[in-house]
C-alpha cells in the first residue's frame, strides 16, 4: 500500500503521516523513519529537523538517506512494515542537485512503489501552485516535482491534501480515518 501525502510548507503533512504511522504502529506494524533532508550549514532546516525528531516515537527506526532513494525504498519495505519517507522533494532537490538523471531516478522510484511490500507513505511539498519561477532550476525542479507527484499518486492507494492540519483525501477508500467523504 503505498500513501501520498501533498501540502505546502508548514500546512500539517508531516504530522498528518506521523499520526498515519502512529497508528500502524499500534496495530502492530514497525516503523521506519526514511528521513531525505541534511542539515549542511543551514540552522534552520536543522530546527526543522530536530522538530520532526523531537516528534516521533523512540521506537521507530530511523534511516537517513538524502540521495538513491528507491534503493533504501526496496530495501526497507516489508509486509509487517510501514516506511514514512519525509519528504520526496528535498530528495528530488538532493537529486537535481547532484545532477542526476532525473528520469531515471523517477523510473526506479516508480518501478520500486509499484512492487510496494507493506505500507508506505510518502511526504511532499507542492510547490506548483505558485508563480512560474523565472530561475530555470527552479522551473525545472517544479517540472520535476509536479511530474514526480503525478506519477507516485497513480501507484498509490491513498492520496492526501493537507491544508492548515486538515487532511483532505483526493483518492482512496471512504472509510479510511479522517473521513474521504
């Protein structure tokens, strides 16, 4: 089962996949914490991440891992797990960054999500709703984010919008909490 949760900065997604996995958790299932972000020299994206830290639970597992994520991906899942990834776009953003071959790393994502084991659920910002950027790696990062996100949620069971803390379901089953209805 593979989840897509969408929303701008700060709108709730992360928290929204926390209670997701917190709630899987408690079913039984272990967790994973596939974090892609790194600190560098940037305070805060790390007050960012020691906020997300501070959140969760001891008892998930951590893996850091900002570039090949298809590869931990296929790695990680399991049928007894649920593996939360927060979030797909800085992993797109370490990819572009590190000039990889962005088809190539979406086709292996896509390839790796359509043989999901278990469950897992993907964060990511939308950032097309905005202004075209006039910055060309800012128009092709939003390329490539929008096309990323098209292609993730027609694999996935579920997908969310999360506006100011409240999910909205865009595709999955009604009955799934909080309500798609």
């Amino acid at each position: 089962m593979v989840e897509l949760i969408l929303g701008g900065a700060r709108s709730g997604k992360s928290r929204f996949a926390e209670q997701r996995a917190t709630k899987a958790a408690e079913a039984g299932k272990e967790v994973v914490y596939l974090a892609t972000a790194t600190v560098g020299q940037d305070s805060a994206m790390a007050a960012r991440i020691a906020l997300h830290r501070d959140r969760r639970p001891a008892s998930w597992a951590l893996h850091e891992q900002p570039r090949d994520l298809p590869e931990a991906l296929d790695t990680l899942m399991a049928p007894q797990r649920l593996v939360l990834v927060d979030c797909l776009t800085l992993w797109l953003t370490n990819e572009l960054l590190a000039e990889a071959d962005m088809s190539d790393a979406l086709d292996q994502l896509d390839q790796v999500l359509r043989r999901a084991r278990g469950q897992v659920v993907l964060v990511s910002n939308e950032v097309g709703q905005g202004v075209v950027p006039m910055n060309a790696l800012s128009r092709r990062f939003v390329d490539i984010s929008g096309e990323a996100h098209q292609r993730v949620a027609q694999c996935a069971t579920s997908v969310w919008w999360v506006v100011a803390g409240l999910p909205q379901c865009l595709k999955g089953p009604v009955n799934e909490e909080p309500s798609c209805s």
